[in-house]
C-alpha cells in the first residue's frame, strides 16, 4: 500500500486586527455568513416582483444612471451598473482567491491541484452536455453555460448548517472544486460571451494591466495607489466589447500573494474587501436580478420550456454525475487523492452541492440571454436547480455522517 504523502499544513496568518486566522477558515465563515444575505435578498426580489409592487421593482431597476460628463460620461441603468460595475469588484476578490489558492493554497502544487481540477472540468462538462442535449438546438441554445457554476457563498451556508457533520477536508475539497470551477466560468465569460472586441480599447486595457505589473516591480505596496488605474482599466475593459468584470478578475490575479515589503497586500485586500462584496454586493445582484415576475402563465411557460428542464436537469444531474464520475476515475488513475477527513462516499454529497449554481448562474443567463422571456425561464431553471441540489447533498452528506464523538 502506498504511503500517502505528508501534506503541507495551510499557513494562518495574522489579519489587520492581529488575530491568528487561517485563511480559508475566514474565507468560508464569510461566504457562509453572506449567504443569509443572498438568500434574503432572492426572496425580497421574489417577493416584490409579484406584489402590487411589481411596477416599483422594474422602474427601480430600469432607472438610469449617467457617470461623468460629456465625451467621458458611462450612462446605463441601475442593473446594468449593478452587473457590470459592482460585480468586477465581486470578481476581482475571485481573482484574489484564485491567486491565493494558487500560490499558497490547496492548488499550489500539481499533486494538490490536479484532482480538483479533474472534477471541476467533470462538473462543468457533463452539465453543457446534459444542457445541450436537452435543449437540442432550439431556443435558448446559447445558454449551454449556465449550468456549468457552482456558488460558493450559498454551499458555503448549507455546510455551515451541517457543522461538525462534514469535516475540513469536505470543506478543503468543495473549495477548490468551485476555485477551478469559477476559472472555468471566467473563461467562458470571457471568450464566449463578448461581442464586437474593439482593438484600439483593449490595447489600452492591456497597457493598464502592464503599467500594474510595472508598479508591482518598483515595489508599490498601498493599494489606494492602485485604484485610479484600476478604474482606468475597468472603463477600457467595459468599452473594449469584454464584459468588465473580467477586469477585476485580471487585477485579482496579478496581486501579489506573497508578502511585499513586509504586507500582506492579497490577505489584507481579501479580509477588507470580501465581507463587503459578500454582504453588499452579490445580495444587490441578486436583488436586482432574481426578481422574476411568477404569476400569469409564467411558471406553465417555465414547466413547459425545454431550457428551464436542460438548466434543472445541467445543476442536479449533471453536476452530480459529473463531478463525482470525474473524482471517482481521478482517484482510480491516481491522479490525486482526496484530502484528510474525506471519505470516497462522501465524493456524491459534494458533487450534488456542487449543482447550486446561483450567483455565477444567474450572471450568466443575463449574459446568454437578450429576452425577458429566455432570462425569467433560465431564472426558475437556476432556483429550482440550485434548491434540489442543495437539499440532495446535504441529505446525502447527512446520511453519510457519523455521530460526533462526545468526550466521556
């Protein structure tokens, strides 16, 4: 039998405050914490959009807002802003996740990184296809990608919810799935759903990104010394045709994870920046976006519409077959192993949690789609999907658990 390989211990650091915090410990307590908020904020939206109120909750969200003046003004409405705006500093603190994973975390070593990776491209394979199939290249085609991503704010709160049940390797693992998971997505945003790339803007954004990487090597450590260009580069970005957010995923990458001059410039950022993206942003996203208009013929629409099975169908089977198919082969080729606490059965309940794809989701079929219609069936498609799978792994986790040991 072969020995398994010692493997690194995560290194806690200190936050600003002074305390000892191992950061992914921090990172899911708020990712836990903020899905409260994301799961208030969808209902409140829900709940709006089907009151007497209903006309209140699109004028709010169609209102539009003009930033700057003249030749250098942005006008779009309060949505837009919300998904384009708000949400590249939701996907810069990504970025920063990934980095950090990548450089000091579960990913920084092919040996850790390569069955998580495995499952990951499992899990966002295997949903397009189920997609597509359903589907079968009729209306709604186009949003092959929206069962393809996991949330991590809302399996963060569901184990959470399971405490002593699932252990840190459960946690360890889930997490750097839905790392590779979001680098997959990221992709795809990037290069499926852009339109008319203007070469002359995107050079420009480019520059901004060198003149970061030129900054970083004279040893500029104060992030405020960073944000005038950082807006420079998200409005090239924005006008290039890219969808900006992917700028904010580009400046998470390129911040430094180790320490500069003696900061710890990622860690500071992430415990700064994150609590509000998480309790701010994504619950704004979600208030502005979920807010799907259920009464009339709408859910017979829905029940009715291929794209809203193939987007229920991506999350809970695809997800399910595709992330656990992928572990299980991984493991059997010696690809990796799973991480300490893990047991091989518990692979089914992480890949089922892996089917909650609400936030990128929704973000997404906002991208896919240019109807009302398509993006209000891809909406249930994403509740209905997210909800299964989310009760389906947590009832397969629970099954699967044993008792915690009480001391005598």
């Amino acid at each position: 039998m072969l020995k398994r390989p010692a493997r690194k211990a995560r290194r806690a650091t200190k936050d600003p405050r002074g305390e000892i915090v191992d950061p992914l410990t921090d990172f899911l307590k708020d990712e836990a914490s903020s899905g409260v908020f994301l799961l208030a904020a969808t209902v409140i939206a829900l709940v709006w959009a089907n009151s007497p109120a209903s006309e209140a909750y699109d004028s709010l969200w169609e209102t539009t807002l003009t930033i700057g003046a003249g030749d250098f003004a942005l006008s779009d409405d309060l949505r837009h802003w919300v998904n384009d705006g708000l949400m590249a500093v939701f996907f810069f603190v990504v970025g920063l996740e990934i980095k950090r994973e990548m450089v000091t975390g579960e990913l920084n070593s092919r040996a850790a990184a390569a069955l998580p990776a495995v499952a990951a491209v499992g899990g966002t394979v295997v949903p397009a296809l189920v997609f597509v199939v359903i589907v079968a290249g009729g209306e709604g085609a186009s949003g092959w990608a929206v069962a393809m991503a996991t949330d991590i704010a809302f399996v963060a709160g569901v184990l959470a919810l399971l405490g002593d049940r699932v252990s840190s390797g459960v946690k360890l693992f889930l997490l750097a799935v839905a790392v590779v998971d979001d680098i997959i997505a990221i992709t795809i945003i990037a290069g499926v759903y852009t339109e008319g790339i203007s070469v002359a803007w995107m050079l420009g954004a480019l520059a901004g990104l060198a003149a970061v990487a030129a900054m970083r090597r004279l040893g500029v450590a104060h992030p405020l010394a960073y944000v005038p260009l950082a807006l420079a580069i998200w409005i090239a970005t924005y006008e290039s045709g890219v969808h900006a957010t992917i700028a904010g995923v580009a400046l998470g990458l390129m911040t430094p994870a180790r320490p500069v001059g003696g900061r710890e410039v990622l860690r500071e950022l992430e415990h700064r920046i994150h609590p509000f993206t998480g309790f701010v942003i994504v619950p704004l996203f979600a208030l502005a976006n979920a807010g799907v208009a259920l009464g009339g013929d709408a859910l017979a629409d829905a029940a009715s519409s291929r794209l809203t099975w193939a987007i229920v169908a991506g999350l809970v089977i695809g997800k399910l077959v595709g992330i656990a198919a992928a572990t299980l082969g991984g493991l059997q080729a010696g690809v990796g192993e799973l991480p300490e606490g893990m047991r091989v059965t518990q692979t089914w309940g992480v890949a089922a949690l892996g089917g909650i794809g609400f936030t990128v989701s929704l973000f997404i079929a906002q991208l896919a789609f240019d109807t009302p219609a398509l993006q209000d069936q891809a909406k249930v498609g994403v509740f209905a999907g997210s909800l299964v799978s989310g009760l389906l792994g947590a009832g397969i986790l629970i099954a699967l658990s044993r008792p915690p040991t009480r001391p005598t």
